[in-house]
C-alpha cells in the first residue's frame, strides 16, 4: 500500500525503505530512504482529515507559501511541497484520503524541548526566535487574500471563551462543579485577554500572515544549534505577529512539562532569548503600536491554550490526547498560572 502511495511521488524504478517517524499527533508520518546511495530521503504525510477536513486547500496554502518563501528569500533553505507525478500538490487514494510528501533535511534535527545545558538552549531558543522572526519577515509582502483560513477564528479569543461557555452549560462530563476555582480565573481574566481580539477588530494591529503554531519543535536545527529551516505549515493563515511571538515564547520561555501545574514558571532568559531573536529580524518592519503591545503576546496565547484545555477537560477529553483522566484540566492549571506570570514581566 505505503510502496503504492510512494510511487505516486517518485519515480517507481527505484526502491525504497518505509518507516514510520517521529511523534507527531495529527497526521501519519513516514520517512522514505532511497536504498540507493547518493539520493535524498522524503517525507511522506497522510492528512488528517479530521482536524483539517479541506486537504486541497490546506494543500493550496502551503504550496502559495512555499513558492512565496522561495521568491522572498532566494537562496535559504525552505520546506518546499514535493509534487504527485501529476503535478498537484497532493495525491488522493482510492479511499478517499490525502497524502503529501516533502523533502526529508536529513542532516537537521527538531527537539521537543531546549537543550538541557542552560547555555546551549539559550542559543538554541534565541536561534529559534530568529527564525520564526524571520518566517515572518518573509511572507510579510504575501497578500492576505491569497490565504485561506483552513481553522478559522483559531487563535480569536473570544471564539475559545464561547466554546468554553457551551461546554459548561452542557456539562457532558458532570465535570463543572469541581473546576469553579478555573472558571473563575478564566473570567478574571478576560478584560486584559480580549484586548488583542479588539485591536485587531480595530485594525490597529495590520493582519499579516503568520505560522500559527511556532513551538519550539517547529524549527529545525544544525549541529551548531542554529535553527535553519521553519516546518509545519498547516495553520499558516492570517493572522498577526502577536500570534507566532506569543506562542513562541510560551513553549520556548517554559522548563516544565506542560501539565506540571507545581513547576511551571517562566524562565526570563529564556525569554529575553526569545525575544531578541525574533525582534533582531522583525523590529525595523513592525509598527509602533505592534511593538508597543508585544508584552499581551505570550499571556494571551496561554490564556488560549488554558481554556482550551478546559474545555476539552468538561467536554470528557474528546480533543486533546491524555495521559490520566486529570491531565487536560492540569493543562489548562498550568497555561492559565503561565497567563498570569507573563503578565508580570519585569
């Protein structure tokens, strides 16, 4: 079947190893190595229809940005769409599933979490925040109209907080009396929260085309721990830079696991890292008032990760993967005390 699908790429005389990779949740991954020395390696994706239900305009988004990225920045390496024989940017199966290759950087590395050695990871994480600056910077002359938004209102906090409120009022899984403290916190918090969603609502913060989903894990490295290539760009849809800076810094800035409710902190090196890397690219194109309202960033994208773990957690985690039946409500304990420090930044 896999030999099938692959020969739907590449050319079919040549043979190739298959095997599964990485750890990913949404959609089923594969590295595809020629067995003949000298040829570069692949991967293969079949597309989760289920969290992105129109893989052909997923597809038509990554391969607009790709072919942007390769006009914008001539020279640099880029994840590029590996076409089907037949020239589109996907292949469908007799089952009716969507499959996408890319090529394979083999000679980079993604990690889950900064290196160990406090140093090294702040290389790596200032590195990081480089390149998602940079992402930026590159796409930021792509016309917004020319996007499509395969999840909309993904990061519109005021759509996540009427998610929550549904969940609550059903209350599926006889959950919301233990969790009033959380709901509390939630509605606390929603004044400063909300103000990101009324400055674009404004426009005084311009939509730009942003990732979406800059975690740490989202950037490729070298051996010298220098981030060089930016992957995954299912969620690339308008949006603005508070977004992918936000979210950076509250995967990159953090040392604890994300359900560690009674570890989690913010490391302020970490990111002051984080920061520089991202505004050393993008600080002499931003706006004024873009500039002035970075701060609301990595709160506000915690918020958002908060309530929607609590809202999985009163739904009977139906979305997110677990672990134990507390996890998703530890989740959203752990991003809504992170909303909180970040807004203590000193």
């Amino acid at each position: 079947m896999l030999e099938n699908i692959v020969g739907q790429f590449l050319e079919n005389n040549r043979k190739y190893v298959i095997r599964p990779f990485g750890n990913g949740h949404i959609h089923d991954t594969y590295r595809i190595e020629s067995t003949e020395s000298g040829q570069s390696g692949f991967l293969l994706q079949k597309i989760n229809k289920t969290v992105f239900p129109d893989p052909v305009v997923l597809m038509q988004n990554i391969r607009t940005t790709t072919e942007f990225l390769k006009s914008s920045a001539p020279g640099t390496r880029q994840l590029s769409v590996i076409p089907a024989r037949d020239g589109t940017a996907f292949f469908k199966d007799s089952a009716g599933d969507y499959w996408r290759m890319y090529p394979f950087f083999s000679d980079l590395v993604a990690y889950d979490l900064p290196d160990a050695d406090p140093a090294v990871a702040l290389v790596q994480i200032e590195s990081a925040g480089q390149a998602f600056g940079q992402f930026a910077t590159n796409v930021r002359e792509l016309p917004v109209d020319q996007i499509t938004a395969v999840l909309p209102d993904f990061h519109r906090v005021t759509w996540r907080l009427e998610q929550l409120q549904a969940a609550i009022q059903t209350d599926s899984a006889d959950r919301v009396e233990a969790v009033g403290r959380e709901i509390s916190l939630v509605k606390k918090l929603i004044p400063k929260m909300t103000l990101l969603d009324a400055w674009l609502d404004m426009e005084m913060i311009p939509r730009r085309i942003s990732h979406n989903d800059t975690k740490f894990n989202n950037v490729l490295f070298d051996e010298s721990h220098q981030a060089k290539v930016v992957i995954d760009l299912d969620t690339v849809m308008p949006g603005c830079v508070h977004f992918d800076y936000g979210d950076g810094l509250r995967t990159a800035a953090v040392t604890a696991p994300e359900d560690a409710v009674e570890r989690v902190t913010v490391d302020w090196d970490r990111y002051d890292a984080f920061h520089r890397g991202y505004l050393s690219v993008t600080e002499d194109w931003l706006t004024p008032f873009e500039l002035e309202t970075l701060p609301l960033a990595a709160p506000t994208l915690a918020y958002i990760m908060g309530v929607r773990f609590l809202t999985d957690y009163l739904c009977g985690d139906v979305y997110y993967k677990i672990n134990g039946p507390r996890q998703n409500l530890r989740r959203a304990q752990a991003q809504l005390k992170l909303a909180q420090l970040f807004l203590l930044k000193p």
